[in-house]
C-alpha cells in the first residue's frame, strides 16, 4: 500500500488519463504531488486515509472531470483545491463522487 507519493512522480505522464489510487495509506495530497498530470481527466482516490488535500493541488488539472473520494470531510479542503478555477457545489464540469462505506 502507498502512503505517500513524491513530488513530481508523475511529471513524464502528460498523456496520463486515468489514475486510480484506491484503497491505500494515503494521507494527504500535497500541492505539487500531481504535477505533469496535464490530460488526467479521472482521478480515484477513495478508500485512502485523506485528511487533508492541499490548496491548489487540482489548479493545473484543466481536463479533471471525476474525482472520487471517501469523505465529505474534504469537502472544504476540496475546493480549495482547485483554486479560483472552480466551485464544487456548482460544477457543471467536474464530478465530485463522494463515495460513503
């Protein structure tokens, strides 16, 4: 299981769509974690320990249109996320999926 990713791990992967990082120890998702990731456009990170998503972490992710994940407690944390860029109660282009187990 994961507990954490370095910073610019998936720097090379700019045709990346699709990232499913369920069901690990991840913690948090730091600013720089998913840099590169320019086509990713489904991002999985339910059944994780998340506690904290850091601000802008999903600025750059301009194709994102599904984010699963665990807990409504992020809710917050989430869109901050995002920046300016977006509101998640009002999103007509992301899908926030809040999975509840």
């Amino acid at each position: 299981n994961l507990s954490s990713l370095d910073q610019g791990v998936f720097s090379l992967l700019k045709n990346l769509e699709i990232l499913i990082l369920c069901n690990n120890d991840i913690a948090k998702i730091s600013r720089n974690m998913l840099n590169g990731l320019v086509s990713l456009r489904l991002l999985d990170v339910s059944l994780n320990h998340l506690t904290k998503i850091a601000p802008n972490a999903f600025h750059d992710l301009t194709k994102l249109k599904l984010i699963k994940l665990s807990s409504k407690k992020l809710k917050k944390d989430l869109e901050k996320s995002f920046g300016n860029r977006v509101k998640v109660e009002s999103t007509k282009n992301i899908d926030v999926n809040f999975l509840n187990f």
